[in-house]
C-alpha cells in the first residue's frame, strides 16, 4: 500500500510510484480547474453576447438621419479594430508593448484605437 | 591590572582566535561562499533582491562567536525526545536575532506572505482568456518529480527528496515552504540552488527549448486571445482558492494566499491593500526570508556531499522542468494542427515572468515578428498553481 508506506526510508519502487501518482495529481487538479475556467469563460461570453443585443436595440430605434454608417460589428470579447497610419504592425505591437510597460498595466487591459506617425 | 593578560583573554575570546579552533575551518570556507554569493548577486545580477540577504544571512551566522543564529536549538526544537521540542518560547529565550528570524521560516509566515505578493503582482488574465495554459504549467512539473525519483536513488529519505524535487517547480517561496517543513536541514542548500538556477533561466532553458523544437515550431505565430472581464478576474482568486485548498487541504496557506494578493490586486477597492502586499511587505518579508534562509547555511550543515547532489539534482530537475512544458507544448501544437507555439510550454516552469520572456525571445529569434509573451504569460502563472499542488502533494504524502 502506497501510503502505508510514506515514511522516510522509501523504497525505489514506492518513489517511482509516488512520482507517477504526484505528477497525475497535478495533471487530475489542474484539468478540473480548466474546467471549471473554461465553464466561467463561456458563462460571462453568452453573458456578454445576450447583452449585445440589447444594448444595440435601442441605437437600432434612432432616427436613420443621425444615423452614421454602420461600422462593421467587432467579434465578441475582442478590443475592437486598431488603426495603423503609417505604421508597420512590427512598430505598433512594439509601441503597445512599450506603453504597457511603462503604464505597469497589462495589454489585455489597454484599448488601442489607432496609432499615427507625427511627421 | 595585568595589560597582557587582558589582551590575551580579549583575543581569546574573540571570533579571531575562535577561526583557529577545532571544526570552525568551515565557518571560514563559509564565509568565503557566502562572499561568492554576494558577488553573484552583486556583480552578476543573480537574484540580487534575495540572494544578498541570503549571502549576508549566511555569513552573519557563520561568524565564530557571533551567536546569531544556533543550529543546536533547533535541533532541539526538531527532536521529537527534547525537552524543547516545539518550543517557540525556548527559541525566543535563548536565540540569536538570526534564529528569531527564522521562526518566520519554520512557521511558514514568509513564503505564504512571500506569495501574496506574488499573487498582488500577477496577472491571471492571459490565463484566464486561454485555460488551456493549465495543461502546459501541469506538464512543466514533470522536473519536480522526476528530480523526488532521482534523489531517492541517490540515497536520500523521502522528505528529503520531496524537498530537492521541489527545485524543478522554480518557485523560491513554495520550495522553501516544502523544506522547511520537512528537510529543514537542507534549507539553505536547496533555497540557494532554486535561486540560483532561477537566474539562470535565461541560459538553462534556450538550449532545451531549441533541442525539442523544430525551427518551423518556433516560428509559429499565435492569435490573441480573448479579453477578459473584471468580473472574471474577481471570481478567479475565490474560486482557486476553494477548489485547490478543497482538493489538497496542505496547499491552503499557499494558494490562500497568493489568491487574497490576486484579490486585492483585481477587486478595485484595496488598492491601498494591493500596494501594501507589492511593495512595503514584500520588501520587508524579502529581507527577512533572505537573511533567515542564508543563517541556515552552517558549515556542518551545508558542507557535505549531499549539496553537491542537491546542486547537480536541481539542475537536472530545472531542466526535466522545462523538458516537461515543452513536450506539452508539442502536443498542443500537434493537436491544435499548428496554432500553438510549443515554446510557451518551457514557460510552465514558474519563475514568473522570467520564463515567459525567455520563450517571448526564443519565440522572435525564430520569427523577428513573434509575440509570445502574452501567451507565455498563462503556462506560466498556471506553473505557480501547479507547483503549489505538487507541494501540497509531496506534503501529504511526507509531512
């Protein structure tokens, strides 16, 4: 028995045995926690798309004069679109890395909405 | 009054005279390490915020007569038939300020402190957008046990060896943690081999991640992952916390309290809290930790062949680490047909976020227009987590 014979003095067979066992506990404990993150993820994304709707009926209703025209809708739990003018993607993924180091705030957490060279 | 024999009883009593006599040869091949250590630290930048202490640490409770730190009262204290088995009061009574501060050690209050600072600092949110990253800082554990087999085979008892494989989870204050409470005598050997090896991260790991991996693998650009809301972030600590410490009742000081920092860190509210745990505390519990750790590193505790195993099965774990995360991430990628960079799994060994930027810059050798380090970010806070079981494992099964 495995735990029987946890005590100090362990046999190379128990080791090995006790190694397998730690490693599939690791694997076991944090697959359920994937789980359970992936089931919160999808609980706040369907959360987040029934809201959507709702939220655009209202500008839907507006009088079609104020209307301006209809920018395409940006895919769920994405930052929207970044415009580059002028600026070579290589340069603004730096640029984005750069501010987030300096603001100290991770990029999931910034919104860029468009980048310009000033020439 | 006779001048020569007070100078004589003077020299007598001082660590000088002290250096000559009998075993105290090692204190002196101590404190020569313990000023290596600091030039490491120093001149070499390797974990300087903690290796400093640990090296002063080491040489303040190696100097003859200083009677700062006494390996025999916690002997004492470790020995199940003395009349001082457990026994703080006798500790606070008869020791040293070294050994006052190391109650902090034996009690567990520095790493668990240690880790709500970590979990103050750390964002969940890659691993949140990605859950996945939990594969990876699974398979990144690999090196843990592989290292516990290694050091039974060599001879060492089943505590020790949960304490040495403990290495390979490249997490300082969850080794220290795991060897306090069950190798405390290999403390210092083993605290003093996971720092090292976690600032040389940048040279372990490259040349591992480029055996496993193919040049067409490393070039492999990922997508962005999804934005994760605040509410999300809030939940995640609360729901760690009473799933893990619920699966491994050991691991509850630990996870504890790296999620109570995460918490603080996301709710909005504590961010006087939040700023207290980063900074201040952690600066204060670093010091602390540092200098207790390093006062364990006696020389007839430190300088035996057994530290020269430990050294050679930390590196080994480290690597069998890295080896781990990397296959797992291999086997995302095979199964993904091609969307995941297998390097982020090297970053599945903790270290945070040292492993994650080496994978971001291993990652744009390969491919100059590569950013990894968001995605490297997930395997690696899910290595914390991971690490934290695997303690709370070997704890169950050996404390």
């Amino acid at each position: 028995m495995l735990l029987a014979s946890t005590l100090d003095d362990i046999s190379i067979a128990d080791a090995g045995l006790t190694a397998l066992l730690g490693y599939a506990v690791v694997f076991a404990g944090l697959i359920s926690l994937m789980i359970v993150i992936t089931l919160l993820g999808k609980a706040f994304s369907a959360k987040k798309t029934a809201a959507a709707p709702a939220a655009a009926a209202p500008v839907a209703a507006a009088p079609a004069a104020d209307a301006a025209p209809a920018a395409e809708p940006a895919a769920p739990g994405t930052a929207g679109q970044l415009k580059l003018h002028d600026v070579p993607p290589k340069t603004a993924a730096m640029l984005m890395a750069i501010v987030a180091d300096e603001t100290g705030k991770p990029l999931n957490e910034l919104r860029f909405t468009s980048i310009k060279e000033v020439k | 009054m006779n001048i020569g024999e007070t100078l004589l009883n003077l020299w007598n009593s001082s660590g000088f005279a002290a250096m000559f006599q009998g075993d105290t040869w090692k204190c002196a091949v101590m404190l020569v390490i313990g000023c290596v250590l600091l030039y490491l630290a120093i001149v070499k930048k390797f974990e300087p915020l903690l290796l400093c202490g640990i090296a002063f640490g080491c040489i303040l409770s190696n100097l003859p007569m200083g009677g700062l730190y006494h390996q025999e009262i916690w002997d004492a204290f470790m020995d199940a038939d003395s009349a001082f088995y457990h026994s703080y009061g006798y500790v606070m009574k008869n020791g040293g300020l070294l050994d006052i501060f190391y109650i902090g050690v034996k009690t567990s209050l520095y790493p668990c402190l240690i880790f709500m600072g970590v979990g103050a600092m750390t964002d969940f949110g890659p691993l949140l957008s990605n859950p996945k990253s939990l594969l990876l800082g699974a398979a990144a554990q690999m090196g843990v046990f592989a290292a516990f087999f290694g050091a039974v085979l060599l001879g060492f008892s089943g505590s020790e060896a949960a304490s040495i494989g403990i290495i390979g989870g490249a997490d300082g204050p969850t080794a220290i943690f795991l060897t306090s409470k069950l190798a405390p005598h290999l403390l210092g050997a083993i605290a003093v081999a996971a720092y090292s090896y976690m600032a040389l991260i940048p040279l372990i790991q490259p040349p591992i991640m480029r055996a496993l991996t193919t040049a067409e693998q490393r070039k492999i650009k990922m997508v962005q992952t999804r934005t994760v809301s605040k509410t999300e972030k809030i939940i995640f600590p609360i729901l760690v916390t009473l799933f893990v410490a619920l699966l491994l009742p050991d691991t509850a000081a630990l996870v504890g309290c790296l999620m109570l920092g995460n918490l603080f860190k996301e709710t909005g509210v504590t961010d006087r809290l939040s700023d207290t745990v980063q900074n201040a505390l952690m600066n204060i519990v670093t010091i602390l930790l540092s200098t207790a750790v390093g006062a364990t590193m006696v020389g007839s505790n430190f300088l035996t062949v057994e530290t020269l195993k430990i050294v050679v099965l930390g590196v080994v774990a480290f690597g069998l680490s890295t080896a781990g995360g990397l296959l797992g991430g291999l086997v995302m990628c095979k199964l993904t047909k091609g969307k995941v960079n297998p390097l982020i799994g090297s970053a599945g060994v903790s270290a945070v976020p040292m492993a994650a930027r080496v994978a971001q810059v291993e990652g744009q050798k390969a491919n100059p227009s590569n950013f990894l380090l968001m995605h490297a970010m997930g395997p690696n806070v899910a290595g914390v987590i991971g690490s934290a079981i695997a303690a709370g494992f070997l704890l169950s099964v050996f404390g």
